[in-house]
C-alpha cells in the first residue's frame, strides 16, 4: 500500500473511531445538545502551588470531554458541569473540600484528588456519606481498600512498579540507588519498587526519603552517589524530579535517570531544561499511540487547544467520560451512581481502549504501559511495541 493511501486508510480508521464514540453517546442521550439544569460533579485538585500544572492539565481533559458529553444529550438530556475546589492537593485542604463536596446535594460524584495521601485523607469522609470518589491519578495499592464508594481508573503502584523495574533492568541496570517522596505513596511505591527489581536480578544499593517540600538535593545525590550505583531511580513528580535532575548534573553525577510516570509532565523539561535529556519513564499514554481511540482524543485536543495531549490530560478526559456514564444510570441518587460502576462494562477510554471495573478491587482491569525517553527536550518512544501486563 502507497504512503499516501495508508495516511488516508489511517484517518479513516480515526474517523470511524470517532463517530462509534460518539454513537455510544447518542445511544443513551440522543443527538440534541443539552440544556436545562446542570448535573455537577466535584472535582478536588491543585490549581496553585507546586502541583499546579497537574490541575491545569485536568482542567483541559475535563472540558474536552464535556464538549464532547454536553453536544451529544449531556445526562439524560441535562449539560454536565463541575466544581473544582483547588487543594493544592494538600491533605488538610482535600479534607475540608470533601466535607463541603459531602454536603453540598448537587455533586453527584467527585473527582480527585491529585495525590494519593490527599485523596486517602478524604476518603473516609466520601465513604460515610456514600459519595463516590474517583480517584483518577490515585495510584497507592491501598487507595480503593477505602470502602465501597472509593473508586479509581488509576493504575496501582502493585502494577506500575514493576513495569519500572522492568524499563530499568531491560536497559542493562543491575546496581539502583532509588530516591522517594518519603509520603504514604512514595513508600510504598519504592517498596514494591525495591521487590521487583530483586526479583529481576537488580539491587537497590541506596534507597533515600525526601520530603515534597525539599528544595535542596545535593548531599542526598552525593551519599548516592557514594554506593557506585549504575542508575538513579526517581519515584517523584515533575517538579521534584525535575529538580534532583538539575542538581544531579550541576554535581557531576551523570548517571543514567530512570523515572516514575509522575514525571510525565510538559513541565519537567520546562523546569529540567538539559538536564533531563535522556531520562527515561513509562506511561499509560503517549499521542503518538496508533490505536483510533487514542488518535480520536489527540485530534480532538489538538483542536481545541493547539498542542498535543498528555496522560494527565488523558486521565481526567476518562475519568468524565466514565462519570458521565454512571450518572446516566444513576441519575441524581449518589448510591445508585456507585451501584452503575460496578456494572460498568467496556466503557469507551483512551488509557484502556475499553473500561470495566473488577467491582472486588474497584480499579479498572488491565494495565498498558509505553516506554519513553527525554530527546532534546521532547518525550519520545524508547521502544515502539508497549509492554501489557493484564490482570
């Protein structure tokens, strides 16, 4: 087949794509566009602070989705619409917004919040008002043991470290020294971490705890240093990450830096300039993916905002599509909205293709992960056949 007839057979295949999504709305909703009163839900997330950009990211997935959701019959005919209270996802601040989310009878669902220590301070007020709370970037094993009403289409660190240790030990790296955000996630994130490598013929020579508010990296980097490891592992999010980057170069550790996929961020070359090329992570998302569901979000995005999309734009695009779909069966009853999730099967998602929730573990089933790598300032594919680890 020429170039040009398999460019054109691809962008039908993205065109098909994108009207059987479509059509699965217009099934439930019909074609008319939304009108009369809104249904809300919450959402709990960082709009200032360090983790700013994460909220900015969910903002435009959000609202891609609502477009999409609102122009195709909203719920049952009303436009969706959300409140978005900033946390800066401070635990403390994700606590006072679930209380206000709990008692406010408009928010039928809420959505958040970034961190999982923020998100898991909340739960237990989520969970003893029977409200649900989709956790769509909560990634702790222990997230969704909240109860009943605690949900997530998050990949759990039980799966995503070992798909780490694995981008690690594939590139040839035996001796790890590891360096965390010594938080609830970071934990037991370095933890399963520490576990896979070993099981994969690896050692983590030094594992070192920080703090998300540190600044200052560089006498942890030089006791790493001192255990003559072959890679830096960070379990850390694109500011820290960025950050112990920069100091690693500015002391002469050239090490080679494999990341978690927190790091997946515009913002961590932004603030890692040089220092970050070469990094590698992993990620359930990457736009140049072929798959039509994916191709159908990247031109849709690309539309609207004139840049290409993220996973954190991806994880909150879904995280709606998969609210929307519960609140058309559950309408405006919050226990019959966690009631639809468990009955959720093969919803239409970028991040899995199709969504169904194991309802025992309350996370979607199967696991994608895209290996990339920092080229001059620009993420690109380390290996062009993602790895698929299915539960």
């Amino acid at each position: 087949m020429s170039a040009s007839r398999l460019s054109a057979f691809a962008r039908h295949l993205i065109a098909l794509a994108g009207a059987v999504l479509a059509l699965s709305f217009q099934s439930e909703a019909g074609a008319a566009p939304a009108s009369g009163e809104p249904v809300f839900f919450g959402v709990s997330g960082p709009l200032t602070g360090p983790n700013a950009q994460y909220g900015a990211q969910w903002k435009a997935g959000f609202d891609l989705a609502l477009d999409e959701i609102n122009s195709q019959g909203g719920i049952n005919g009303h436009p969706l619409q959300y409140v978005f209270e900033d946390s800066q996802s401070d635990p403390r601040q994700a606590v006072t917004i679930a209380q206000k989310f709990v008692d406010d009878k408009r928010i039928l669902i809420e959505l958040g919040d970034f961190s999982s220590p923020a998100s898991m301070a909340a739960s237990p007020i989520y969970q003893r008002a029977g409200l649900v709370q989709l956790g769509f970037t909560n990634s702790h094993p222990d997230f969704t043991k909240g109860g009943d009403f605690i949900w997530s289409p998050s990949v759990s660190q039980a799966d995503a470290q070992p798909l780490l240790a694995d981008l690690a030990v594939k590139q040839g790296f035996r001796r790890i020294a590891v360096l965390f955000q010594n938080t609830d996630w970071g934990r037991a994130s370095k933890d399963v971490f520490v576990k896979s490598a070993g099981t994969r013929g690896a050692q983590v020579v030094a594992a070192e705890g920080y703090q998300p508010t540190d600044k200052d990296f560089r006498a942890t980097l030089l006791r790493v240093r001192d255990a003559k490891p072959d890679a830096l592992v960070l379990i850390a999010y694109y500011s820290d990450g960025a950050q112990i980057a920069r100091q690693a170069r500015a002391s002469g550790i050239t090490l080679p830096i494999v990341a978690a996929s927190s790091v997946y961020s515009p913002k961590f070359m932004e603030l890692g300039g040089d220092a970050v090329n070469g990094v590698t992570t992993n990620t359930s998302f990457f736009p140049g993916d072929p798959a039509p569901e994916v191709q159908h979000f990247v031109h849709g995005f690309e539309a609207k905002y004139h840049q290409q999309p993220d996973a954190f734009n991806a994880f909150a695009y879904d995280a709606v599509i998969i609210a929307a779909y519960a609140l058309r069966s559950g309408g405006t009853d919050r226990r019959a909205v966690r009631d639809a999730l468990v009955k959720l099967h093969d919803v239409p998602s970028v991040i899995f293709g199709k969504a169904t929730f194991n309802p025992e573990t309350r996370r979607v089933i199967g696991v994608k992960s895209v290996n990339l790598v920092v080229v001059n300032g620009q993420w690109a594919l380390l290996q062009s056949k993602p790895a698929l680890a299915a539960k």
